[in-house]
C-alpha cells in the first residue's frame, strides 16, 4: 500500500501550488502508476515545525509505517513531511526500521544509501532555517501592526476591530458592560458580586454570543466536559479589570503602545483598582498544601448533573467530595449531599479489590456481540464522516486563499469550526475504538483480573488511583432526605461492561448495600408502558429492608416506583433490577479507613 501524505501550513510557497488538493492528486497519479492502493493522511494548517503529537494524521502516518501497513510512502517534497530535524530522523527511522520506500514527488529516494540520508539531513536543517525565518518575518509583521494599533488574535472583551483598515476599536454593546465592570469595583464591589450581578441581569458573555460552549479537561481521566451554563465568573470580572487596554495601553510582547481614544478609565482610577486587588490579596503562608482525591473525574450528580469534585479545609474540617453545581455562581443543584472522602475511597477500594465478589461477577458475564456489532457500525459510520469532513476543510481553506475572497472575514470563521469539527469526529472515533476493544471479552476480562489481582494496597495513592479509574467509568451519586436522616445511592459503570452495580448506604456512610445490577439497553425505548413489571424480591432482602423504619420507608417507595413503571427514576438509560439471593454488604470500621490525605 502507499502512504500519501499531504500538508499544508497555511502560507503557499510563492509560485508554486501546495494546495492540498494538488498532493493528493499528484499522490493518486502515483498510486495508479505503481497499480497500488492508498491511504491519505491529511494535516491542514500545520506546522511542520510542530510536535508529532499535535500533528494527528502523521502520528498516525508513522504508526502505520511501524505496524507494516505501508510499504511505499509519498510526499510532493521532503518539506511536507517535516521542517525539524528531530522529526525528519524520525520518519527516517520508522522507513528504514519497516523496509518501506520513500518517493518524493514519486522518485525513488534510497534512505540506506549514506550520502543520501546525510543529503536529506542538510536539506532538513534547511527546511528548518526556511521556517524560522518565516516565522521570523510573521512576528514583525505582527509588531508592525501593533505599533499600528491593529488587532491579532482574540481580542479583549469590549473591543472588536474596524472592517476598513484593522484598527482596534469599541464594540458598542460590549463596551458599555466593560464601563459598569469598572465603575461597580470602583464602587467597592467585589469580582464575585459583579460576575452575580451580570448573572441575574442575564447579560450574554462572548461564549453566549458566539453559540460556543466552553470546555473543560478533566486532569485525572483526560475527559472533556462542557459547561452548558457560560455564566459570568469572578476570575473573568478579574482578567477584565487587570487589562491595560481599557486605559489606553495595548500590550503585545514587550511592547507597550497607546492608543487614548480606547480609555475608557484614567490612569489614576485603573491604579486605584489594582491596588485593590494586591490589598484584598490573601497573604501566603508557604506552598499551597496539595491534596489527592481518588475519585475525582468519576463521581457525578444525579440531581443536577454536574461533577462531584474533592473538597479538603483543614480549618472547617470540611473533608469531602461536593456537588459543583451547588456552587457559586450557578446554585442550580438542590438536592444533592456531600460525600465523606476517607469513607467513600474506603469503600470503593474493599469493592474492587479486596472483597472478591465484583471480580467473580464480572468474570461470569458473557460477551454482548449486540453491543460489539453496533461498536462497529459507529466506527464504520464515523470514517465515513471524517472523510467528509476531511473534503470540507479543504474546500474552505482553498476557498479562505482565494484572492477574490481575501476580505470575506466569514471564511476564516468557517474554516476554523470546519477544522474544530473535523477535530472532534476524530477524538470520538477513538474513544469509540476504545469502547470497542474493551468490550472484547479476552481484553476486558485479562484487564479487570491484572488489575485486581496485581492490587496493593501499599503500593501509593498513584498507583491505586490508577487501578481505580482503569476500572471504573463513572459513579452517579443520588441522595434521598428522609423523615431522620437520608440514604444514598450510588450507580457504578464499569469500564467496557454494560453492567452497572447499585449500592446503598446510610447518612453515615458506614455501611454499604449491594441492591442488585443493572444493565444499560436500548430495550428501554421499547418498553411497553402498560405492561406490569413483575419482580421477585428475595426473602433475605425483605429482612432487610424491613430492619428499621428508614429503610422500609425508602425501599417501599423505590418498589413503588417499579410497579408504576417508573424503572428509570433517578438513573435514566437502565432497566431490568437484578435481586441478589445473597446480599453484598460492606461494613466499614471508623478506625481502618484508607487515607491519602
């Protein structure tokens, strides 16, 4: 098979047509000749300067040449490929290492020939110098324009440019937000009284009129979640009020220009703030104690659906994982209830690793070739729409180069959600990949017994955090106040399995119940509402449910809930409730609890 790789950077050489449209035809024509097949890797508005991990079809490009995959490899020039040394040793590396051939614009390039290699060497060191200059001359460019006082980038909130020659002015909705941000903190107001204000007035922030959604990395799972709500914050009220612009400098690099007809605040009054700022400053006290949390990124609320995350203030003794939507400036959960660390971590360790009940389970489920067939099929579906996208981006990018349509600042705007889309079809193809090897019973299965049986419990909090989140999904937290106290009830999604374990515990968190098993299906949307459900309920869980007035009270009403049909209250997308003959009960001793903290 041939490789055919195209990039571009986004500057043409001049005279000549890099297009990428131009590689892959070019790429093609030299496929038909060898009377071989192909595959195009792309990266558009890449440098070949940048980190192979920023370059996704080339690191996928070198991966493929690794595995064997490619035998032939093609590029319209040894600068499509790289404009590093480092990368370009790389590539050579990964051909001579897999016995493939390198043609550059379709010639046979002999790597294992000394002069050869030493000779494309030289030409990478020039490919390098070639960008550095050229980057060299963007960054003057850019002065230059500064000094002008023209906008680059994202410009600062309240300032937009003019259409006719590129000079920063005000925006004239956005500036007059900007002007009561300043005069409420000249007032005395604080950051978070004014994002509060902004809030309850429902003035739209940039991402609100921009139709974007913010997102967030998740630092231990690597997950990305979006925060729908694009409320104003107090560090961005902050960030507002620290920029020079707003009294007429504009700060680009080390220089510093003025520009007086964008002030909108003297210097006198700006001063008055900052000083306000460094006065309300918390004096430190030595390095920030940090702490661990083992289950940050997993646990969930079910009330509100935001992220339980982990909460320790040595000076309240606060020591728990807590709902974020009950937090400034959104409140919008009402139900939910903190969670005690040390216990919980407690418990979720004797759950996966020393009780050896879940282990026994998991091994006995057998595979769901349903589930792995409809796997496939978003994989396939999910190539398809890459491609398409792919062919999107291109169109426009030629179309954003064209010298008819060098003003029509909608082009770039189009051009970049193309790329971000492009880039998002392929971050959810991998994750679909990875459900799908997971859910390949000799993979899932030598994964989760590894894990287990490979567990220790001296090993570190880093260690076992890793254990944890390899087998665990997601944990939903729901909370049910009751007359005296409360119960809570936990759903665990484990990673690469449809089942999904439902434990119950008191107010206390001392003692956990393992209630039964659900398994996520699509039968759910086919449930015949007039059909009554009909259960078994074994003796051993009626004892239990009945030991004390709480529990009947909110076991009958969860029973209550599964005659009416209302199966999904509380945990939507899950059916049939699995009793266990013999419950699985988790008692935790005050004295023994697991500490990282």
């Amino acid at each position: 098979m041939v490789g055919i790789y195209c990039r571009i950077s986004g500057n043409k050489e001049e005279g000549k047509d890099t297009s990428i449209e131009s590689q892959e035809e070019q790429g093609k024509a030299f496929a038909d000749k060898m009377k071989m097949d192909y595959q195009i890797y792309y990266d558009i508005g890449i440098s070949g300067k940048a980190e192979i991990e920023e370059r996704d079809d080339f690191n996928k490009f070198i991966k493929d040449i690794n595995k064997g995959k490619i035998k032939h490899v093609y590029a319209i020039h040894q600068n499509r490929i790289e404009r590093s040394p480092d990368t370009w040793r790389l590539f050579v590396a990964s051909v001579l290492n897999s016995g493939c051939k390198w043609y550059p614009n379709g010639i046979f390039y002999d790597l294992d020939d000394t002069t050869n290699r030493a000779l494309a060497s030289l030409l990478s060191i020039i490919n390098e110098m070639h960008s550095d200059l050229t980057s060299d001359a963007v960054k003057r460019a850019f002065r230059k324009n500064a000094l002008k006082g023209k906008a680059h980038g994202i410009r600062a909130y309240g300032i937009t440019k003019d259409e006719k020659n590129d000079l920063m002015i005000h925006h004239p909705e956005e500036i007059k937000i900007v002007k009561d941000i300043f005069k409420w903190s000249l007032e005395g107001m604080g950051v978070y009284s004014i994002a509060k204000k902004l809030n309850s007035l429902e003035i739209p922030t940039r991402y609100n009129k921009l139709g974007l959604t913010p997102v967030r990395k998740e630092a231990n799972t690597g997950k990305e979640y979006t925060n729908a709500t694009k409320k104003w914050w107090g560090s961005t009220i902050s960030g507002i009020l620290k920029k020079e612009i707003y009294k007429g400098v504009y700060v680009w690099g080390d220089l510093r220009v003025k520009l007086p007809d964008l002030a909108i605040i003297t210097e006198e009054e700006f001063d008055k703030i900052q000083k306000n700022f460094k006065k309300n400053k918390k004096e430190k006290v030595g390095k920030k104690p940090s702490n661990n949390y083992l289950l940050n990124g997993l646990l969930f609320c079910k009330d509100c659906y935001s992220m339980y995350r982990g909460v320790i203030k040595k000076k309240s003794r606060d020591n728990s994982y807590k709902c974020k939507g009950k937090a400034a400036p959104t409140h919008i959960c009402k139900k939910s209830r903190a969670v005690n660390i040390p216990k919980f971590e407690t418990f979720i360790i004797h759950h996966l690793f020393l009780s050896k009940n879940l282990q026994e389970y998991l091994n006995k489920i057998e595979i769901n070739n349903d589930e792995i067939d409809v796997l496939q099929l978003k994989v396939s579906q999910k190539i398809k729409r890459i491609k398409s996208q792919e062919k999107m981006v291109t169109r426009d990018y030629n179309l954003m180069r064209d010298p008819d349509l060098e003003y029509d600042t909608r082009l770039k705007d189009d051009y970049q959600n193309s790329k971000m889309k492009l880039s998002k079809l392929k971050e959810e193809l991998e994750v679909i990949e990875n459900k799908l090897n997971e859910q390949r019973d000799n993979n899932r299965l030598n994964r989760v017994n590894n894990i287990i049986d490979g567990f220790d419990l001296t090993a570190g909090f880093k260690p076992i955090q890793e254990s944890v989140h390899k087998l665990i999904e997601r944990i939903d937290v729901a909370y049910q106040p009751l007359e005296k106290n409360g119960i809570f009830q936990f759903l665990i999604t484990y990673k690469g399995f449809n089942e999904k374990s439902i434990w119950r515990s008191n107010q206390q968190l001392n003692e956990y119940t393992l209630v039964g098993y659900h398994k996520s299906s699509k039968e759910l949307a086919d449930f015949n509402e007039n059909e009554i459900l009909d259960f078994y309920i074994p003796e051993v869980f009626k004892n239990y449910m009945n030991s004390s007035p709480d529990k009947k009270e909110y076991f009958q009403s969860v029973i209550d809930d599964l005659k009416s049909k209302s199966v999904s209250k509380g945990f939507e997308g899950t059916i049939q409730l699995e009793f266990g003959e013999k419950l699985d009960v988790i008692k935790l001793d005050n004295n023994c609890l697991v500490k990282f903290n």
